[in-house]
C-alpha cells in the first residue's frame, strides 16, 4: 500500500464510509485485484467458447452410461431371477422387454425414431437384415427394440470383436444375442429359424465414413454366402442423419493410420445431437441358387445405396436434421 494511499485514507477517516470505501480500493491495489474483471472477462469468453464443443464431446459418452445402466439392470434381474432360473426356458424375456421399451422411449423422445417398412420384418422364420453403420449404432439399438416389441422376437447380431472385450459388456451381448461372427455360426443362427442383422462396413464405416454416407464394404461377400449357404432373404436397411446425430473424427489421417496399422478402432466421436432419425427397410433380395456371392453381395450394396439415395440429402446438414423434427408427416415419395 502506497504512503499517498494512506494519507488519503487518513485525510477522510471523518467519513467513515469514504474512509472505508477508500481502504477497499487500498486494499483492492495491494492485493493486485485490480485486473480481476479483466482475468473474468477472459474465463467467460472461453467458456462461451469451448462449452458447446465439450458438450458435444460429452454427449456420446451419455450412451455409454445408458449401456452400463442396462447392463446393471441386466445383473439385477438375474439375481432376482436365480430361482427361476431351472423352472423358465425364456428367463431373459422380460429383461429385454423392459430395456426394449426404456430404448424405444429413448428414441420417441430424443430423435423422434420411426421406422418405416417394419412389415418386411417376417413374423417367424429366419432373414439377414444388412445395414448402414453410423459412428454409434444407436439407430440399430431403436431397430432391435422394435423388433422385440411389435415382432415378439429377437434379432441375432455380428458384432465385431473389441467389442467383446470392453469391460463388463459380456452379459449384454449374451442376454440380445450378439456374436463375433464366424460364417457357419451365423448360418446355425439363420438354419434355426433367428433374424441376424450385420453390417459389412463395421467399425470401418463407422469410423471413416462421413456426412457424404459413402458405404466402406470393400470386398467383403461373407454376409452374402451366409445368405446364400442358409437359403434366406437378404432387407436392407438405412437409418436417415444418422451421420448427423453422432460423427467421427476418424477421417483424420492420423486415426485412419492408427486403424489400419494396428487395428485400434480409436477416433473421437462427437455429437449426440437430437435430429430426426427415420429407418427404412427395402424390398428383401429374395435367394437365388443361380447367383453368386459376389454377385448378391453387389446386389446387396446396391439396394443400400438405393435407401441412402432416395432418403438422405447430401452431404448430411445436422440444422437440416434438427428441423426435420418440426415435419409431422413423412413424404413418401
């Protein structure tokens, strides 16, 4: 505190409030506060700044939690259910109902979910539903809760193998069904009369794809001999925006060589924005003993790239997607 200061103050020490008023800013010049507006101003602009980007980063995250939730009423039922257990053939039926029913009221509430061609979902026997991978699949979590509610059954799904390999995921993936994929237990699956969904793009397109909805198959025909080897029906299926609720960073040169060097499906994934999401099933691609399978699994890619065409604009806008939730009807063209 400056001499001048304090003889200022001592000279208005008769007025007591200008004398206090008059230490508060002795006090404020002593301690340095008097760039301290200056330091807030600062915090606040970044805040404004790097709030809505780590909003978007955190809201994938949110999906995680609703998974681990599932997974935890999953161990609470089973508990519950032990004795049961030697008595019930369908122990798990109301587990996936319940978690049905709180995904699909996820999906009403968060994005507006509808599907369109459920009809092309067989009541009983088997079908291979091949589908559009988004950066998270939570369109296909919708798709499996419909199933279970309005079908009464279950879909088998290949997933792929780090999946496997997350923490505490086992019970889940035991309880709806998932595998890792070989061709003749996806065929066992079909011979014995299951739905089974797979995606030949998978983590790939997950990862790499973009707003433009290019389909990353490569090469692959596994799907399609499965078809061919079980004798069933190939639906396609697309999900509109689905790009647009969650996106990947994975285009990034560096994720793309971290993928393809190590197979390390690391790319951050950002979004979890609450725009329209509408599924549609196309017409099934019935079996033919006359075709190969890298003629069906060409036939296959076409009719997905049909859905995409016909149902999505390009490049995916996720303002666009948003204010599709305002539209009350579809226009089925």
């Amino acid at each position: 505190m400056s001499n001048a200061g304090n003889q200022s103050c001592l000279m208005v020490a008769e007025d007591t409030v200008a004398f206090l008023v008059c230490g508060f800013h002795a006090l404020e010049e002593w301690l340095g506060l008097g760039q301290l507006e200056d330091y807030l101003s600062v915090l606040e602009y970044l805040l404004w700044v790097f709030t809505p980007l780590a909003i978007v980063f955190i809201l994938p995250f949110l999906i995680v939690i609703l998974l681990y939730l599932s997974i935890l009423f999953l161990h609470v039922y089973k508990r519950k259910n032990q004795l049961r257990e030697a008595y019930c053939n369908n122990l798990w039926d109301g587990a996936r109902k319940t978690l049905a029913t709180l995904w699909d009221g996820h999906g009403a509430i968060w994005h507006g979910y509808e599907i369109h061609g459920m009809d092309k979902i067989p009541d009983k026997g088997p079908a291979l539903i091949v589908y559009y991978h988004g950066a998270i699949p939570i369109d296909y979590y919708y798709f499996l809760a419909n199933v279970i509610l309005q079908k009464g059954r279950t879909c088998h799904s290949v997933a792929d193998h780090f999946l496997f390999k997350i923490p505490g995921f086992k019970l889940l993936l035991e309880v709806f069904s998932v595998m890792h994929g070989p061709q003749e237990e996806c065929v066992q699956a079909l011979k014995n009369g299951h739905l089974l969904a797979i995606s030949p793009g998978g983590v790939r397109e997950a990862l790499f794809s973009d707003e433009t909805y290019p389909l990353l198959w490569g090469k692959r025909k596994g799907f399609a001999q499965v078809a061919i080897d079980s004798q069933v029906a190939i639906i396609p299926m697309f999900t509109q925006n689905v790009r647009e609720g969650f996106r990947s960073l994975g285009t990034l040169r560096f994720f793309r060589w971290l993928y393809e060097t190590f197979r390390l499906p690391i790319a951050p994934i950002y979004g979890g924005f609450p725009v329209k999401f509408r599924t549609f099933l196309g017409e099934p691609i019935p079996y033919d003993p006359n075709v190969t399978a890298l003629e069906l699994a060409e036939k296959v890619k076409q009719a997905v790239q049909s859905l995409i065409d016909k149902h999505q604009q390009i490049p995916g806008n996720v303002l666009r997607a948003l204010l599709e939730r305002f539209r009350s009807k579809y226009k089925r063209e």
